[in-house]
C-alpha cells in the first residue's frame, strides 16, 4: 500500500499523467483560439503526450511551446487543407441527408462519400502525430497518415472509440469532463500510437525523426 500511494508509485504517476492532461488541454484549447493554429497547437499537444506515454516529458509548458513553434508553419498548412476538405464533407452531408433515397444514384453517392469521410477521420486523427514526431513533406504526411491508418485498423478503431467515448461522456453524462477533452484523449491514443511510430521509424527511410530540445533552464 505504501509503495502504491509513494510520488514514484503507479497510482501517483497515474494521477500525474491526468492531471497533465487537463492541464495540456487547456494548452491545447488556447492555441486553437485564433482556429487557423489549431494544428500547430495539436502537434504540439501529441509531441508531448507521445513523450508523456514514453516517461519522457520533461517541462509539459516547455515542450509544449516549443513544438508548436516548431510545427506552426506545416502544422497551419495542413490544418487548413483538413477544415476546407471537412467544411466541404460538411455541405455534402447536408444535401445528401435532404436528398436522402430519392434515387439509385444517391446510393452510390452516399457510398463514395461515406469512403471519404472515413478516410478523412483517419487521415485526422493521424497526421498531426506524425507531425509531432517526423520532419516530412505535407503530401508524404497525408499519405502516410492514411496508409498507417488503414494498415494498423485495431489502433484506428481504438483511437475513434476513445474520441467517442469522451465526446459521449461530455455530452450526455458529464459536462465538465470537457477540462480533460481533447488532452486526455490524445494522452490515451499516444499509447498504441507510440508503438506504432516507431515501427514505422524503423521500416520509413524517407521520415526522420523529429526532436525538440528541452533543455531545462
């Protein structure tokens, strides 16, 4: 019991890592404010959790500011490309839900848009770790994103039900669990993410690894 409630203990590094995560969501939701940095602030947030998930943090504020400096001019770039991609799937939904079974072509349609926006949600919820973690070029992110995505499928369906899970909790059980949201979640996915990146470290030539300093002061 005493080695379970000791600073070093699991329990207590366990409390630790929450507490960070809510603390790095905050981080995470100011740098979003201006919108057209959410995905420098992203990056930003998956390079510390994915070091959070390896025992390696460091200073959380540190890491934090310094990949998104880092990552603010692909991650921008990136970004907008994924809110202009899913504003268009946006209006598409909108007139295939008021067009809905009106004829066979709606159904081929539906199905190819169906497709994209799954590829879209992959591409989304793996492009900014891979922005944290590797130096490459914008189009070789989104094809890696989507490649990694739909090769590792058990991680994917993971990583969709966590972010469901959180979304569902916040809006039908347990509003102020929003404090943790996006923070907690990417905390969460940085565990099979990590083992997944590394793998793909070793076996991709053409990514090179991505290291901020985090010196201490």
């Amino acid at each position: 019991m005493r080695d379970l409630l000791s600073p070093e203990g699991p329990l207590m590094s366990l409390i630790t890592k929450i507490a960070y995560s809510a603390y790095l969501n905050v981080l995470w939701f100011v740098c979003c404010l201006p919108v057209f940095t959410a995905g420098a602030s992203t990056a930003a947030l998956f390079y510390v959790t994915l070091k959070m998930a390896k025992n390696e943090e460091g200073n959380v504020t540190r890491s934090f500011f310094r990949a998104f400096r880092d990552n603010f001019k692909q991650g921008t770039v990136i970004w907008l490309i994924l809110l202009f991609t899913g504003i268009l799937l946006g209006v598409d939904a909108y007139v295939l839900y008021h067009m809905r079974f009106s004829n066979a072509l709606w159904t081929i349609i539906t199905a190819i848009f169906l497709v994209a926006a799954a590829a879209y949600a992959i591409v989304l919820m793996y492009i900014f770790p891979l922005l944290a973690r590797f130096q490459n070029t914008t189009l070789s992110m989104f094809k890696n994103a989507i490649l990694i995505g739909m090769r590792f499928l058990l991680c994917t369906a993971l990583m969709a039900l966590i972010y469901f899970l959180m979304a569902l909790v916040i809006i039908r059980f347990f509003t102020p669990a929003i404090i943790f949201g996006e923070g907690l979640c990417a905390l969460l996915c940085s565990y099979p993410l990590s083992n997944i990146l590394l793998l793909c470290q070793g076996k991709d030539s053409v990514n090179k690894e991505k290291e901020t300093a985090d010196t201490e002061e």
